[in-house]
C-alpha cells in the first residue's frame, strides 16, 4: 500500500517548510503553500540559490491565514519572531519569478526590515493577491501561487532510498528528504500491497515518474513534468549554506533529462481538491510512460 508518509507546506517560497498532519490540498497546492514570497527591491524574487540563508527562516500561518510568524532557526542569532497581520488589502506591486511578472501584496516595512537584516540584502515580502490566477504549464493544467511551477511536488522514500545507494557508492553520505523540498512523501508499509502491475509500486525507485493520475483521499492528482533539479539540492537546510557537488554529481551518472538538467521527484496539477492527511493511501488511477530520462556514463 502507498502511503503518504509527509506533508510538508511552504508558506514563504525558499524558506523552511512545515510539516503538518493535515491539510486542504487547494487547486493552487497544500493550505498556503508558497503564498508568500521574499523578493529584492526591484521585485525580483529571492532563492536559495542566491541566498541559502532563506532556508533558516521559519514561517508559520494561521489556520485562517491572517497571522504570518517568521522566526530564525538559529536560537542565538539576535534575531527575535515577528508576527504580523498579513494584508490583502495593500497596493499590488509587479514582482518577477523566472522572468514572468506577477503581482504581489507587499506586507509592510516591519516585515522588509526583519527580513533585510536576516539575509543582510534589502528585501521586501509580498502575498499571492486573492484575484491571483496563474496558469501553469505541464501535461496537466492547474495553477499555483508562487511555487516554481505545478502547485505539488511528489516523492518517494524508495527514489531517495535508491540515491542513498548511489552516494553510497562514491563514498558520499546520505541527504535529508528536504534537500527535495517535497510537499508530498510516498512509502510503502512494511508488508506491502501489490497493486495491477504484481508489484508493490511505492517501493520501486523512481515509480511516481510514471504516475499520471492518482488520488489520495479526497483528492485528485494530475501528472505535469518531472521536478528538473537545481542548485537548491546543494543547500544543507539545517546550515542554510551551501555544501559540496551532491546530489547533482550522483544524479547526473543517471537520471540526466534528455531535455536538459536532471531530475529527481515529479509535479502535479491539483485537478481535485480535498482533505489531505498523513497515512492517507495514494491509488494510482492512470499510469504512462516516463519521459524520456538517460543514463550517462560520466557527469
């Protein structure tokens, strides 16, 4: 049986994630997931992979999503928690992910100065405006707020369990999960269910490249791309600072997109809402065939 072992949200993109229980998966991702977003003067967002410093900012939402905490992960930083009322009602202001203008709620001068000394760069925090309506691209059409692209980024235990092996082979030691930055993990239990394939799915490397619909829950999953990687996975969450050459190393000896880049993990588009819980089983309702990825004998 596949089983959803984690859910992990976003609430401000490049920060630290929560993990939680439960949640309302929404056509735009898990409850407030990338909501909110860090970006510099002129609008341009902000990421780990400029500022791995984002990855020690550690924000919560209120159920409700009217109260917003950024707190530091480093406890003796000087930097205490500042909690504000989050504002819908600000001037819009154009901020630019990837190149393509979005608007955003700027969420005042208190905010922008915790987060300005924080990552020693003048930065602002904007929100998602309710009139948002992205269109992400992909196999499947959705939306997002301001997630890189799809709304939910999915892994399974068995595809990290499967590099582990890999990094093991060059002497490299394992990674955290959150290196992925997934908001969705994936296990099989213990003693397995074998599914229309004769074969317990969760537990093969790599399976959720084939998914093309899936429910879990409530909630429905539709297939978009597979999760091209970056230089986020070189950032050690726990030191918001870069590390050395891996995952990317490993993962270039076999999983080299025929595309470009490399990619570990997939993305869906929402295409039902519903209840998410951990422990909730993930049925597979449509299977395809895995874009076209390649092993390559050096990286």
């Amino acid at each position: 049986m596949a089983t959803v072992v984690e859910l992990i949200t976003y609430p401000v993109k490049g920060c630290a994630g929560t993990s939680v229980d439960s949640t309302h998966l929404t056509p735009a991702g898990l409850a407030h997931d990338r909501s909110f977003m860090v970006v510099g003067v002129d609008g341009v967002f902000r990421t780990q992979r400029r500022d791995p410093r984002l990855a020690l900012v550690r924000p919560a939402v209120s159920a409700d999503g009217s109260r917003l905490t950024l707190a530091s992960a480093e406890p003796d930083s000087g930097h205490g928690a500042l909690r504000l009322d989050v504002t819908t009602s600000a001037p819009r202001r154009d901020v630019d992910l990837f190149g393509a203008t979005y608007q955003g709620i700027d969420q005042g001068d208190e905010a922008a100065a915790w987060l300005t000394e924080f990552l020693g760069a003048p930065s602002r925090l904007v929100r998602v405006p309710p009139e948002h309506d992205r269109k992400t691209d992909g196999v499947t059409p959705g939306t997002s707020g301001y997630a890189d692209s799809s709304a939910v980024h999915l892994l399974t235990c068995a595809s990290l369990a499967h590099l582990h092996t890999r990094l093991a082979e060059r002497g490299a030691p394992p990674l955290a999960m959150d290196r992925f930055r997934p908001n969705i993990v994936i296990d099989s239990l213990p003693e397995g269910a074998h599914g229309e394939h004769g074969e317990d799915w969760a537990s093969e490397p790599h399976a959720e490249d084939r998914i093309r619909r899936a429910t879990i829950g409530a909630a429905e999953l539709g297939y978009t791309k597979l999760a091209v990687r970056c230089a986020v996975t070189l950032v050690d969450q726990e030191a918001g600072a870069r590390g050395g050459p891996e995952p990317l190393r490993t993962l270039a000896d076999y999983r080299r997109f025929s595309v470009g880049g490399v990619v570990f993990g997939t993305k869906f588009a929402v295409v039902r809402p519903g209840k998410l819980s951990v422990g909730d089983e993930m049925t597979v309702e449509e299977w395809g065939e895995a874009e076209s990825w390649r092993p390559c004998s050096s990286p």
